[in-house]
C-alpha cells in the first residue's frame, strides 16, 4: 500500500509524457521478456507515450562467437560486412518476433487493446572512413521520421524501432542502438529516455550504488564502469544536452526495474539529469502538511523537539526544505541567536532518500545561507546525531557556551549535547 501510495502523483504527472526505451537482448528469457511487456503495457495503460528501440548487441556477439568468427571494431563501433549484415537482419527479426509474442501474450492477460507497431521511422547514412579505416556497412543517423512516430503514439500504439535502417539509395545499414535511442529522444523532445542493460546501475569506487548523476560529475565516474555502463552513459549524456530531461540507466534482468524508477522517489537505477532533482528552497505555508509528516517519527523518537501544526506555522520563515517531484523530502532550519550565531534545528530527511547526501546538501545550504547573513558560528543540540554532525566539523562543546537567550531555554531533561561550528 505504501509504494502504490507513493507512486499516485508520479502516475498522473507521466500522463500524455513520451519515454523512449532502450530494450536490451542480455539473458532475455520468455519469462523476463514477459514481465518486461507487462510493465510497459501497464505505462501504456497510465497514458504513457512509449518508443522502444531494440538492441541485439549481445545476440550478435553470442552468434559470431559460436561461428568462430570474430568481429571488428573500430573506436568501439561494430565494422559490418555484407556477411554480417545478412546475421544481424535474421537476428532483429527474431527478436522482432519474440517482442510481438509477448505484447499478444500481455494484450491477452490485461485485455489490452495496445498496438506494438514497426515501421521505417529512422534513416540512416553511411559512417564512411574514419582514419583509414571503412566502417562498409555500419551507418550513423540521418534522420528520425518524428511525424510518422507521432502519428502511431497519437493512435495509442506503441512504436518499436529495430537498429537496422535504410538510406534515401534503399541501402540498408546496422546502426549502434544507444545512438538511435539517445537520437529518437532528442528528435521527439521525450520526457525520459531508459536505458536497459547489463548492469543495474553505476557504482561508486566503494561499490555504492550511484542514485542520481548530473552532466559534471560524469567525468569523475565513468572510467571505473563497465563497458557496457558506458556506452549507456555516453547516450544519457548525448540525450540530457539534446534537451532531454532526464535518463534512466537500469538492470534489464531485474523484474520491475522501470517501474521502481518511475514510481518510487529512491529508484532502482542511476538517473542522469543537468541538474540535481532534489532542489533545496525556502519552505512556504503549504509545506504545513508534509513537514508535519516528515517530522512527526523523529519527533515520537525523540530525536526532535515536537512543534505543534501553530508553532511551525509561525516559524515556516526559518526553513528549508529538499523538494523532487514534488514531494517533499528534508527539512532544516535556522534560528538566529545573536548577531553572529545561530542555532541549526529540525535537519530532518526521509531515511529512504539517501538521507546521508540530502541531509549533507541541507547542512551546507544552511551553512551558506548563515554566512550570507552573517553568522559565523552554528550550533546544533542534538540527542541522537552527534556522531553525524561531528563528521562534518562540528566540535563537542558545553550549555555554558550557548548565548544567554538560548541557555535560558536549554532542556536539562532532554539533556541533548551540544555542539559548535565555526563557519
């Protein structure tokens, strides 16, 4: 009940939205590929506008590998001779017929009236020489046929595009599927392009899941992720400065996996945005609600002094919070306690959320916003958090050090420690 609750607002915000899909071929079995449909004909169901672009990336690995042949790449990209050009078209149309396989099947349980429609909606060119060498059958992206997509997403159906394309000459070519994703996205301004793969997500050094990404920290990552991250990544961040919003690079195998993205604020994968979702502002009076929610467990732990629904109403101009989609996720506030020092209160974040790198980003915009009215200390009572709080530079200090005005309202029965920054 509590994920069907969360994800009410994310399903009538997604209404009329376009999301391309990058579908990949990694240890699809009839059962993966089943619920895979099923998630996607739900979307379709939500009035979700849906593209998906097939890759057979892995299809065609396995078979020229069992042929003891090998292929040639050059700067990461597949040469296609005639030979393989004849392979690939047999391997996109099986997977072609196992995708309609299982939309017959999803249509059948959902009594769904949902369309999965192919067609020429990419043109492609050939790559031509690069360095010497002739990529012969291997094309890039001339054009996207946004009108005959939408025509089809206007009908309800859902498009499928397949990476083999022709050329104006009717020469057919083998195009890289993440350049058509990230290309179809860009073309069709679509609100998110998800791109399936091996690898649920990206990693951290420490082998932590990394959540949300933006443009500028993808530099600092990406030469420790597998090939296969990068190739999605390189995609993301073509689309996300084509104009595309937000990318989502998740686990293929993993059941669920889109739905998780999209319905839940923590997710399953790694999102790719220009800029960070979760924004911090200045709260407002129709925060009320949803701090009063967001504080209520730590107050009946004890961790935070209860403030009645009156009492935050009053105070509403000392805080902050952390906002995504909406939703409300952190709270902090700041009460001045003389001319140069203040009390840092009510740090509060959805313990799901990441809490560690919200709950970091809200102590540093309140530090910000301290030093910009000059304060130069902070102080924080606390009866559960010191350990935190003293891992980002707050010292322990005494009741004794706090201005007069706040030792005259010091709790003793709360006995909270009490600790000082200098900022």
């Amino acid at each position: 009940m509590a994920w069907l609750r969360e994800a009410g607002p994310y399903i009538e915000h997604f209404r009329g939205k376009t999301f391309v899909v990058l579908l990949s071929d990694v240890a699809r079995s009839e059962l993966t590929t089943g619920r895979l449909v099923e998630d996607l004909v739900l979307l379709n169901s939500l009035g979700v506008r849906l593209i998906l672009v097939q890759s057979t990336r892995h299809a065609i690995n396995a078979h020229r590998s069992a042929g003891g042949v090998g292929s040639t790449f050059h700067q990461g990209r597949r040469i296609t001779d005639s030979g393989l050009l004849s392979d690939i078209k047999h391997l996109v149309n099986e997977a072609a017929h196992r995708m309609q396989a299982a939309f017959v099947r999803a249509r059948h349980r959902n009594q769904s009236q949902v369309q999965l429609v192919s067609g020429h909606f990419v043109y492609a060119k050939p790559l031509g020489i690069f360095d010497g060498v002739d990529h012969q059958l291997t094309g890039s992206i001339r054009r996207v046929d946004t009108a005959a997509i939408n025509e089809q997403l206007d009908l309800g159906h859902i498009t499928w595009i397949d990476h083999l394309a022709y050329a104006p000459s009717g020469q057919l070519y083998n195009l890289a599927s993440e350049e058509i994703a990230a290309a179809v996205a860009i073309a069709m301004h679509a609100d998110k392009l998800i791109l399936l793969g091996e690898q649920d997500c990206l990693f951290d050094q420490q082998g932590a899941r990394i959540s949300e990404l933006t443009l500028s920290d993808i530099a600092s990552v990406e030469e420790h992720q597998p090939s296969d991250i990068k190739l999605r990544l390189t995609a993301a961040e073509r689309a996300v400065r084509g104009g595309v919003p937000r990318c989502h690079l998740l686990g293929a195998t993993t059941d669920g996996a889109i739905l998780t993205e999209l319905l839940t604020t923590e997710g399953s994968g790694t999102l790719v945005t220009q800029e960070p979702t979760a924004r911090i502002r200045a709260a407002r009076t129709d925060d009320l609600a949803s701090l009063l929610h967001l504080l209520a467990p730590l107050e009946s732990s004890g961790a935070l002094v209860q403030r009645s629904r009156e009492k935050l109403e009053a105070e509403i101009a000392h805080f902050q919070v952390v906002e995504q989609d909406g939703r409300l996720l952190g709270s902090a506030a700041l009460y001045p306690l003389d001319a140069h020092s203040a009390e840092l209160a009510c740090l509060a974040v959805e313990p799901e959320q990441g809490g560690e790198t919200l709950g970091t980003r809200l102590l540093h915009a309140m530090e910000t916003r301290a030093r910009a009215e000059g304060i130069e200390t902070l102080f924080v009572l606390t009866t559960q958090a010191q350990d935190w709080f003293t891992e980002r530079g707050f010292s322990e200090s005494s009741v004794d050090a706090l201005p007069e005005n706040r030792q005259a309202l010091y709790n003793f029965q709360r006995n909270s420690a009490v600790l000082i920054k200098k900022i």
